[in-house]
C-alpha cells in the first residue's frame, strides 16, 4: 500500500529506492531515444515523500503566496496567476545532483542512491517568469534571497530551499513558475498544479507543489536545504558528516549552477558489439549539458584511455526552438529572443572505425562548456554523492 495511489505511473521507469517514497529513471537508451523533448511518462521523478493530491476542479483555486521582506506581499490562486500574468514557454532540462551517483558509491558508499545517468529529462516548460512576480511584490532594499515552499509534508518539516534573488531577476537565469510541461498540466510527479523551474541549476532548487515563496536576508534555513543538495570536502566520511553538524551549516558547499556533464547513450553498458562484418563506421553517441546557463562548447571521444581525443558532432536542437514558433501547440509565448543562456542537453555523435573499435577496451567521453569547464579525470567523491561528472565510460563488450 503506498501514500502515492493516485499518481499514474510508467512501467518502463527503473526503480531506483524501494516502493516509497518514488524515486526513478528511465532506461537511458529509451531516454535517448524519445529525442530531446522527454515524454511525462519517461521523465525522471525525484519525491522525498508522498506526493500531494490534488483534485483537476481544485487546481484553479490553489493558492500561493510572495511574503518576507517585500513591501506587497501576494496572495494568489493559480487562476489569477494565469490570467494576470504574462506566461511564456521554454524548453529546460532539468537534472537531479545525482545523476550518475552510481559511479560514486561504487567508489566508496555514499548516503544517497544509485542513479545511472538518466536523473535528466527536458520539456517545455510554460509558466510565468519569477521576475514579474518581484516587480509586483517589491522586495525591500535588504533583501537577498527567494526561499520556496512546496506542499509536501516529510519527516523534516515541508521540502524548501532558496536561490538568490538577484538570479531570480536576471532573465537571463531564466528562473520561472510552471504549470504545464510539454503542453498539458503537470503531471502529480512533477509537481501539479505548480512548480519552480530553476534552469541550468540542480534540480533540487526546482521547488514542486509549489505553496510559499519567502524573501529573506539569509538563505532558507529549512531541514532540506541544509543536509541536501551539497557536496562536503571529500575528507568527510559519512560518520563524521553524521556527528557533525558545522559542515552542513556552511552554505559555501552548498551547490547551484549544473557541473559540465556528458553520457553515452550507445553504446549501451552490457551491449554486445558486433563488430564482425559490420559497416566500418559505428556511431557513439550521447548527450551533453553545461551548467548555469553556459552551452557545451565541445565534446570529445577517446578509445585510448584518454591519450587521444576525436572531436564530436554536436546536435543543438534548442536553438530550433528559437524559431519553432510552438505557441499554438504549447500555450503563450515561446519567448528565448530575451534569453542569451543555454538551457538544455545538447546530443553528440562521432562515427568511429569499427577497426579502432575493435582494438579498444572502452569508449571515454568528456564534455567542455563555454567557459572551459571540461569534465575532470578524476571523480570528486563527497558523502552525499553529487554532481558526479568525471569522463564518462563504457566498457566494450564484443559478440564472438
Ligand atoms: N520539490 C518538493 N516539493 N519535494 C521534493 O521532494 N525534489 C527535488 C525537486 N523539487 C523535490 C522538489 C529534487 S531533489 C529534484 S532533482 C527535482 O525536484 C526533481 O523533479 P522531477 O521529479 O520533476 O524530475
């Protein structure tokens, strides 16, 4: 029996804690291959607890507010956000700080657990844009940062965190509250009627089932925005992490902006190779993000354990959407033109000689953002296992 009866769910997702709370991600090559928007039934969910119910007749009158340090605070129903407001749609991926955690907690075990690399999914998100909402409220001059509040109850209280509230009003953060995802209401999982998308951050600052948004002088001091959704020294083991609260306090290891991350989607892991009169070229391919807004400027493979590295075709489908002119499909405005940032996964491919292939052990990926991020050799172990993104592997395994 779960607290989640309501909620429609896809078979297909891979189960990554037990029955609940939800926790899951798509079979990565079935990820890759819906393309670059990602379904509502293949996108990854991330729940710390029971998802709220919420009725399709009450979703008009679900309230929210804007309080703190501002000098008109709001009190809104999602109706009145709607019709008041000016929405705008914009595709984002988004990624939990755990994506490809897996790799960390065979390392040495982690508190969190095991996703591969499918904690990303992207879809057109439409809402209104979180600046408007300040313009309206009017923060006082001391104000600092934009705490939010979702509906959820866990065992710590509700889930909340905060970003800063001079991000919130840089369009080009492009920070925003949605109701709809590639057209439809959002599903329960991803937080109906509303949420927080927090483009080119973790997916932890994408607050769902969205209640409160408080402007404070301090980050958020909810439970969740402590002891989640950091990465420690890499000195600190779990007990000492456990035993020692100052370490969470400090908001310096706290994480924001995306590290520079890629994947590759084929081949896939256990996948047998037939190389034996095989086209001579086989295609490696996969995706590719930047944090923070930046665009992945390259992306690189190696078959010799990184001595060499072959450039990569780069598919940024994104950009497509700049003209696309969606607005009828999808509601409001399809509105990058004020948008200098890039948002979403891109997908690379390189064809590679089945020759070479044939003579390696494994494929090695690296992605670069625009800033010269480039994905490290080495993994950054931290004891709750995040932002994982050294060169991504996959070992090939040849049919005989
Ligand atoms: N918001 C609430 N209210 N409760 C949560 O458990 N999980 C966060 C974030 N927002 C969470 C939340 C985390 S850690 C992630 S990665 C994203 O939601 C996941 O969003 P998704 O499930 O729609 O993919």
């Amino acid at each position: 029996k779960t607290p989640d009866r309501h909620v429609p769910r896809d078979p297909r997702l891979i189960r990554l804690t037990g029955v609940h709370p939800f926790n899951v991600e798509a079979p990565l090559t079935d990820l890759f291959n819906e393309g670059f928007l990602t379904s509502p039934e293949l996108f990854y969910v991330r729940n710390h607890g029971a998802v709220p119910e919420v009725k399709d007749e009450e979703i008009p009158d679900w309230e929210f507010t804007v309080e703190g340090l501002v000098e008109n605070p709001l009190k809104l129903t999602l109706k009145e956000l709607i019709s008041d407001y000016e929405q705008t749609t914009c595709p984002i991926t988004l990624v939990c700080a755990g994506n490809r955690r897996k790799e960390q907690n065979v390392v040495r075990k982690t508190k969190g657990f095991s996703w591969g690399a499918a904690g990303v999914s992207t879809a057109l998100f439409t809402g209104v844009v979180m600046a408007d909402l300040m313009k309206k409220a009017k923060p006082l001059r001391r104000a600092r940062y934009v705490c939010m509040e979702g509906a959820d109850k866990l065992p710590n209280g509700y889930y909340g965190t905060s970003v800063k509230l001079n991000w919130v009003m840089d369009p080009n953060r492009g920070m925003m509250l949605a109701h709809k995802m590639n057209g439809e209401m959002l599903r329960p999982d991803h937080g109906k009627p509303l949420r927080a998308v927090i483009p080119g951050q973790i997916g932890g600052r994408s607050v769902k089932w969205l209640k409160r948004l408080i402007i404070t002088d301090k980050p958020s001091d909810n439970w969740y925005h402590i002891y989640d959704n950091r990465v420690l020294p890499t000195s600190v083991s779990p007990d000492e992490a456990a035993n020692n609260p100052e370490w969470w306090m400090d908001e310096r290891y706290a994480i924001y902006d995306l590290s520079t991350n890629s994947a590759i989607a084929y081949p896939a892991h256990e996948e047998q190779l037939c190389l034996v009169g095989a086209p001579a070229k086989y295609r490696v391919k996969g995706y590719a993000y930047g944090g923070g807004g930046r665009r992945v400027t390259r992306v690189e493979v190696s078959m010799d354990k990184g001595k060499t590295w072959r450039l990569s075709k780069i598919d940024y489908a994104e950009d497509r959407y700049r003209e696309a002119g969606l607005q009828e499909l999808f509601g409001g405005t399809l509105d990058m033109t004020w948008r200098e940032s890039s948002f979403c996964w891109c997908f690379w491919s390189i064809d590679v000689p089945v020759s070479e292939l044939k003579d390696a052990k494994d494929i090695l990926v690296r992605a670069m953002d625009e800033s010269m991020n480039l994905q490290p050799r080495d993994m950054y172990w931290s004891v709750l296992g995040m932002m994982n993104n050294p060169w991504y592997r996959i070992a090939i395994n040849k049919e005989n």
